[in-house]
C-alpha cells in the first residue's frame, strides 16, 4: 500500500519502469493504484505496454488503453510468458475482440505419409497411407464461429461457457460428433456463399488419416512418432491449465503444415469409426476402406477423437494416440477441426 501510494507521485515512465525492472514486486502496487486512481493508470499503459507481461497487466487495469490488443496479440502469436499468462492474454484479447483470422485453413500436400506407431498396440502398427491434398483448420473450431452456426439453426448447445466474451478464442466444447457434423455441412453452404471454398468443395471432419497427416507431417518412419515430447508445445496434462485455453498459444508446437494445437487442448472428433468396445478398436490398423467411414453405423458404434486434451498426459496428448467416444456424448474436453477437400471422406491405402 505504501509502494501504491508512492506511485502517486511518481511519472507514469518511471512507474513503468519499475515495472521492467521488477514485476514480481510491482505488479500488486501498481494494482492498488488503478484502484485508487484509474486514470493514473490509464496515463501509465503507454509505457507499460512495451513489455509482455506489461501488456498483461494493462489488460488488467486498463483495459480500454489504445494498442491494448495488438499488445496482446504478440505475447498469444510469440508463445511469450509463462503458460498462466499467456493463458490470461489470450481471455483479454478474446474480450477485445480477437482479430486473428480463427477460422484459416492451411494445406496438407498430397503424397505417402506415416500413421501409427508402436507406441501404443492400439495404434500399431505402423503403416504407410497415400493421400491428395486437402485443407484443414489452422485451429479447431472456436468457440465465436460455432456461437453462429448456433444462432443461425437454432441448434442447442450444451456448454455452460461458451457465449462468454473471454472464451470467443477458445475452442467450442460440449460437442457431439453429430453436433459437429452438422456444423461442417452448415459451413459447407456458408463458406461456398463466402467465397471461401469451391462449389466442388465440402467441409467435413477429418478421416484418421486426415489427421495424422496434418498433425504428423510428410515423414515416413515406420518405427517410431515423430520425435520425443517437449515442455511447452501443447496445453497436456503437463502444461497444468487443466481447462482449454485461447487457440494459437503453443506456437513452438504448430505441426509442419500450420496447423496449431492439434495435441492437447481439445479432442478432436474424427469422422472415422472405432468400434463398439472402449477398450480396443474393432477397426484396427492398418487402416482399409473396410466401411470403417461410413456415415451410417450404430448409434453404439463409437467414432475416433485424436489428439489428447488439456487434461492428457503426453502419452496420450500426441499425433499417434487413438482414443473414441459414442457419437452422441460430450464433455468440455471435446471439440473438432474442419477439413476442406473436393471428395468425400475417406483416406486411401
């Protein structure tokens, strides 16, 4: 309180740079301040906004300073601060108003790729799939984009905190499989109108191949996944949000193709089937065109979700891992990713 009071009479600059030079010791007294005086602290975040973590505390007691969001932008794009403040970041900008194009597509060439490992028997083994190119989410779906695909049909949707302001920029959850197959045909039509996808084109779920391949990338090892797991790549388990968070703030963990946060964060629903069991898949590797993307199965018959979530330890938050789920469950750990591509579902052997 002393510290706060001080302030009072100090330059905004120099304020700030207290700051800089000791945010652990100045972040609570300059809290107190904007208490005390807002526009003291809206005077200080031109100067504290030359920092990350500056740019966060801004967010905090300024909220409406000019350069705010731009501010905050960086630290989400760079993967800058610890995993809590980046985390905090990301809520601000999405109450901003979030300007990154959440909804890009990046491309995955066509050619031979790797899916499976030996890692796990239910992902064994490995073998090799041919693929043509395709398009898939640089993100999953968020949580802005599926809020309009739910006020233009009318769709209930079962999360307790997807309309909020701060979660825009986190993935939409509470999902079923169906839930986001209606979403991709509903974006089908709207993205054609757009101008966004061709006439020829189609929005849909991800085969399991799909989405190897885009997490995975053009690398053709048979023995092994790509690399060992690393701190910092991916909201698991490891990274102790335990809750997902704004898209795109793993940026040392984006796949080769441009894809982000495709291990952790969410599961990801697949429009392939798994089997009626939990335990094993009765689809198993190598994988066919055995019926196991047919569209139709048994309301029992469970589809694949790839990826792990934020509650997944690194054994499971991988590009290799398959886990499944009846199509009509839900939880706020599950969401989906879009591909876009000019034929129907189903990746080739």
């Amino acid at each position: 309180h002393l510290q706060a009071r001080a302030l009072l009479d100090e330059a905004p600059e120099a304020a700030a740079a207290r700051h800089r030079a000791d945010p652990d010791a100045w972040e609570a007294p300059l809290r107190l301040l904007a208490a005390r005086a807002p526009a003291r602290a809206a005077a200080l975040a031109a100067s504290l906004l030359a920092t990350p973590r500056g740019a966060v505390l801004t967010a905090e007691i300024a909220a409406d300073a000019p350069g705010l969001a731009a501010a905050l932008r960086a630290v989400v794009e760079g993967g800058l601060l610890d995993i809590p403040r980046r985390a905090a970041a990301g809520r601000h900008l999405a109450r901003l108003g979030d300007a990154r194009d959440l909804s890009a597509l990046v491309t995955v060439a066509g050619g031979v790729f790797t899916l499976g490992s030996t890692v796990h028997p239910n992902s064994a083994p490995p073998h090799h799939v041919a693929l043509a190119p395709f398009r898939i989410g640089r993100f999953p779906v968020v949580n802005a984009l599926y809020r309009r695909f739910v006020e233009a049909t009318g769709r209930a949707w079962r999360s307790t905190e997807g309309l909020l302001p701060e979660r825009a920029n986190a993935p939409a959850v509470d999902l079923t499989w169906h839930d986001a197959r209606a979403c991709c045909a509903w974006l089908t039509d709207l993205w054609r109108e757009e101008g966004r996808i061709g006439r020829e084109e189609v929005v849909r779920l991800p085969t399991e191949p799909d989405w190897e391949a885009a997490a995975r990338g053009a690398q053709t090892r048979q023995d092994a996944p790509p690399g060992p797991w690393q701190p910092d790549h991916a909201n698991s388990e490891e990274a102790g949000l335990n809750d997902s968070c704004a898209v795109g703030l793993f940026p040392q963990g984006r796949a080769a193709c441009g894809a982000e946060d495709m291990t952790g964060q969410v599961w990801e629903w697949c429009s392939t089937l798994w089997g009626a069991g939990m335990a094993a898949p009765d689809f198993r590797y190598p994988y066919a065109e055995d019926g196991r993307e047919a569209e139709d199965a048994p309301a029992a018959m469970r589809r694949v979700l790839r990826g792990g979530c934020f509650s997944s330890p690194r054994e499971k938050a991988s590009c290799t891992y398959r886990g499944s789920l009846e199509p009509a469950g839900f939880w706020r750990g599950n969401g989906f990713r879009v591909v876009v591509a000019g034929q129907p579902a189903g990746g080739g052997v």
